[in-house]
C-alpha cells in the first residue's frame, strides 16, 4: 500500500499560481505512474493531470496551458504548478497511483489540500 500526503495550497486571487506537492511512501515511487485528482463541493472528484513513470503527461483540458505536472523521483515526490488560476479551479487535490488507468488509482487517499481561487 502507498500512502501520499499533499501539501501547498491556499488561498488565492484569479489569476494567481500555487505549487502542490505530493509526497509518497515507499521506495517503489519511481515505477508508479501517478495523477492528482479534485473534488469541489457538491460535485463528483475529477482527474487532473497524469504523470508516468517515463514522464509522459496528459492534462484535463480546461487545465491545458496552466498547469504542470513534475516528479522527483530521488525525493518520491511530484508537483503541480498551477498558474492562472480560476475561481473554478477551487477544490480539494488529491494525488494517487495508479497502473494503468488513472480512474482506479491503488494508493491510500491522503487528506488532500484545499486550493480557493476567491471570485
């Protein structure tokens, strides 16, 4: 089982950037493929961005062009640098493992990390 904890937002403007991270448990990190994940208020939790193990990525569209997603794989730890935020952007983050398909991650949820984008 790998756990994550995430860390980094806050509170912030539209227009204004955060950097997430996520660090995981274990020395198996380098070999997962990972994602972060959201869920705001009231609505169903939504995939972000995906990440491999060989550093290909794939972005949620209405996150395209703002977003970026990184691992450290000697720290076992990833990121999002989020940067032109929107008041739609606000949620809770999660980060996971998964296999194969990014809907079914495998890792233990940690408690995520809040991110307001005030209106």
């Amino acid at each position: 089982q790998v756990q994550l904890v995430e860390s980094g937002g806050g509170l912030v403007q539209p227009g204004g950037s955060l950097r997430l991270s996520c660090a995981a448990s274990g020395s198996g990190f380098s070999i997962y493929d990972m994602a972060w994940y959201r869920q705001a208020p009231g609505k169903q939790r939504e995939l972000v961005t995906t990440i491999t193990r060989d550093g290909t990525t794939n972005y949620l569209d209405s996150v395209k062009g703002r977003f970026t997603i990184s691992r450290d794989n000697a720290k076992n730890t990833m990121y999002l640098q989020m940067n032109s935020l929107k008041p739609e952007d606000t949620a809770v983050y999660y980060c996971n493992a998964y296999r194969t398909n990014p809907t079914e991650p495998f890792g233990s949820w940690g408690q995520g990390t809040q991110v307001t984008v005030s209106s």
